[in-house]
C-alpha cells in the first residue's frame, strides 16, 4: 500500500519543532553553550522578560567568544552580547512553501514561529531536510536506481 499525496502544501504548523528549547538574554553564554550541545540543537530562540528577541547560532557563539581571547572575559559573555540578527518570525498559519521560499531567499537556517506574539515554535533548514525526504519517500517509488 502506498501513501497518497498530500492535498494542500501544509502549514508551518503541521512540520514545525513545537515547544523548542529556549534561553533569556540576561543569562550566560556559556549556559546557552550548554545548553545547545546538551540538546543537540543549533539554533536557539532568545527571550527577554518573556518577549521574543531573535535567535542565536552555534555559529554566533563560536564567533563571539573566538572574538574574546581572554578567558576571564569569554566566561564573563552573557546571551545579550551576541548579535540576534534579523530573525524571520511567522504565524502557526503561514504556508510552508512561503516560508521555505522565504528561508532560501534569506540564506537562512531558522524560522521562529509564534502565536499570537508568544513563540510556539521552530523550524529549521534540518527539519525541512527531514520533511522533503519523506514527501520524497510517500511521493516516489523508492526502487533502485538505475543511473550508473
């Protein structure tokens, strides 16, 4: 029995990480460090009293704190000293195509997603891998392949 195919492009919603791990910018890097290899995650949605600010990278804090050679200072280095760029910030109802187009327009990893302000979730350039291998999976016949 095959799967069947799906018949509208879902929303970020339904493929997104709910409930994602976050940190407050007032708390130490190091912490946020921890808390990513802990986890195994890359990216980590920053919040301050509550409100949603940005997201910082594995990639951010290696920067900041291969900027900061001395080791007093790198252990002094809280979630705020890191640049939070731009974040791309969508609805629970925005369309998964939208977003992925908007994702690869941007050069970007991440996507926060929220509801009503308050963030509900992530999703991120490893979970739209994951998805599309199985779109590809319920979608295709996965025979051999018969290129050489």
């Amino acid at each position: 029995m095959t799967a069947s195919k799906p018949e509208r492009i879902p929303s970020i919603k339904a493929v997104m990480t709910p409930f994602p791990w976050q940190v407050q910018s007032d708390e130490p890097l190091a912490a946020a460090r921890t808390l990513m290899r802990e986890r195994q995650i890359r990216h980590l949605p920053v919040t301050d009293c509550g409100d949603l600010v940005g997201v910082i990278t594995e990639r951010d804090i290696a920067l900041v704190e291969n900027a900061t050679p001395d080791a007093a200072e790198r252990a002094a280095l809280m979630v705020r000293d890191v640049p939070v760029r731009d974040s791309y910030i969508v609805e629970l109802s925005e369309s998964l195509d939208a977003v992925l187009a908007e994702m690869a327009s941007r050069h970007i990893g991440s996507v926060l997603v929220v509801k009503r302000g308050k963030l509900a979730g992530i999703f991120t350039s490893t979970d739209a891998c994951r998805h599309f291998s199985q779109f590809l999976r319920m979608a295709f016949d996965s025979g051999t392949d018969d290129v050489a």
